[in-house]
C-alpha cells in the first residue's frame, strides 16, 4: 500500500514538474516576431530587400522594402546611436527569414550593440503614421 501511494504521489509530483516546463520542441523566444495580423509566430519571412530606414527614436525603427511593406523594429532598451543618425546595422541580417529563437542587434562600430526585442510586420497607415512623428530638422 506505501508503495501505491508513493507512486501516485510521485506521479503527481512529476506531471506537474512536466507542466512548469516548455513544452517538449519549443525553443525560448529571444525575439519576438510578428506577423501583418498582430499574431506572434515563430519565423516571418522578409521577402525583399530594403530601401529605407528611419530611426523614428531610440527604441524604435521603421524599415521599408522595395515592395512597400514595412516592418517596425522595437529595441529592448534605449539606444542613444540612433540619435547620431550614422547608419544601422542589422547583425545577423535582417534578410529571408526571421526566427524568434535568435538574438538580432542593432549595431554600430564606434559601440556597444543593442538587442531587437521585436520585428513586426504593419500596415502602410501605422507607418506612414510613424513617419509623420519624426522631428524635422
């Protein structure tokens, strides 16, 4: 009978062990991806290369295509590069395919690289919209 109970509790104990881990083929998410219809996924695909880039603030980074489709860049901190306005970077590059599962960076040679926290796919109006914010000078 003590074995019976043990097992069950064992059982109990493991199952909820289970339940508190991801589920078995998850990767962690070290960036978040997402899609034209606001729904996180795993992968998006940038089909096109780009030809045009605004730093629309410190965290924030608005990217055409030579299709007109635009992505939206969110930093997961502040980066005060992109005030000085020298060019971005994308490492690895924001090319083919972008994974949630991999670490994508803002980077400039003169310092430290900045994290993507996420890359999302929207509307001609929300970007047109985000362009009509930046300062002119």
């Amino acid at each position: 009978m003590k074995k019976l109970v043990a097992g069950g509790v064992g059982s109990i104990l493991m199952a909820g062990a289970m339940m508190a881990a991801p589920a078995l083929g998850q990767t962690e998410r070290k960036t978040d991806i997402v899609d034209l219809g606001g729904k996180s996924v795993d992968s998006l695909l940038l089909r096109y290369g780009f030809d045009a880039t605004w730093a629309i603030d410190t965290q924030n980074i608005l990217l055409r295509d030579t299709y007109r489709d635009y992505y939206k860049v969110t930093l997961k901190a502040p980066c005060p590069k992109l005030e000085m306005d020298r060019g971005i970077r994308f490492f690895p590059a924001l090319s083919g395919r972008v994974y949630s599962h991999l670490r994508y960076e803002v980077r400039d040679p003169a310092s430290q690289p900045c994290d993507i926290g996420r890359i999302e796919k929207i509307e001609q109006d929300a970007a047109l919209a985000l362009r009509a914010t930046l300062v002119k000078g």
